[in-house]
C-alpha cells in the first residue's frame, strides 16, 4: 500500500494560512470517516459518498475570494490530490485514468492544442486590460463552445472543463 506524507496539523508553524489549515483537517476528517466506513461492513457507499464531500469542501475553499494559492498551498493541494486517487484505488476506482479520458475527450472536441488555448487566454487579458470586453468576451465564448470555461477571479483567469452531459 502507498502511503502519501502529510504535514501534521498540530504543532505548525504559524506560517500556515487558514486554508492549508483547513485542508489538512479535511484529509485528516475524510481518512477518518473512510477508515470507518469501511471498517463498517466495508460500506463502499458511504466511503464514495465521504471522497466526494471531501472534494465538495476543498473545491469551496479554493473557490472562495480569500484564498490565495502559493507554494505550501500548492503542496497541500497535490496531497489532497494523492488522497483522492488513493481512496478511489482502495474501492477499485480510477479517478486519475478516468480525469486523462475526459480531458483527452474534451482536447479531441477542442482541436485545440495547450499553447493555443493559453494563447487566446493571453489575448483575451490584454484585451481586458484595453477595456475592448466585446472582443474579450468573443474569445471567451468562443472557448465555451470548445468546453473550456474561463472563471475570472481577482488572482486571475481559471480555466476549467466544461460539464458534459451524457458523459
């Protein structure tokens, strides 16, 4: 079995944020009710059900206006990551395999290649930044018809992969 490393959450330094905080409490409470769940019967259902709401929490930390994403956030985020694939392997699920086949469906339905997607990304800021927002918001569109959706945010643009249905 793999063991992935955590930082331990009592005993830190006071150089971590709120949310590396936050995050390491959730891996800490999802380890726990898995264990449990499984130990339960081996009830797959209810450890499903604690991955997901693990990743339901740490998705609203890092979408919330505060956070702000640097090297030690980045790091906690891998193992939040790790865990995640982790748990899945442990119930017989591929989430990493299953994440490489949706972006390789969506890049194919694109016919975009990275440097071009980051390309128009980059215009559309400087286009921004010049108040030309029609143009802005044309490449923006553009991108969604591909299945690339751009969140702005104050620490700036997020790309995501747009939610198909029937997948």
């Amino acid at each position: 079995e793999q063991f992935i490393k955590e930082k331990p959450i009592d005993g830190r330094d006071n150089s971590s944020s709120e949310s590396e905080l936050k995050i390491y409490n959730l891996i800490k409470i999802c380890k726990e009710g898995f264990r449990k769940s499984m130990d339960d019967d081996f009830n797959s259902a209810k450890a499903l059900g604690i991955i997901f709401d693990f990743v339901k929490k740490v998705n609203s930390i890092i979408q919330a206006a505060e956070f702000k994403l640097d090297e030690s956030l980045k790091e906690s985020l891998d193992i939040v990551y790790k865990k995640i694939i982790q748990l899945g392997m442990i119930l017989g699920i591929d989430f990493e395999g299953e994440l490489s086949k949706s972006i390789g469906r969506h890049k194919k339905a694109v016919n975009l290649d990275d440097e071009e997607i980051e390309n128009l990304i980059k215009l559309r800021e400087k286009l921004r930044k010049k108040k030309n927002y029609k143009k802005a918001d044309d490449i923006r569109s553009k991108l969604e018809e591909y299945g690339i959706v751009l969140d702005d945010r104050k620490e700036g643009t997020i790309l995501r992969l747009k939610e198909k249905k029937n997948e």
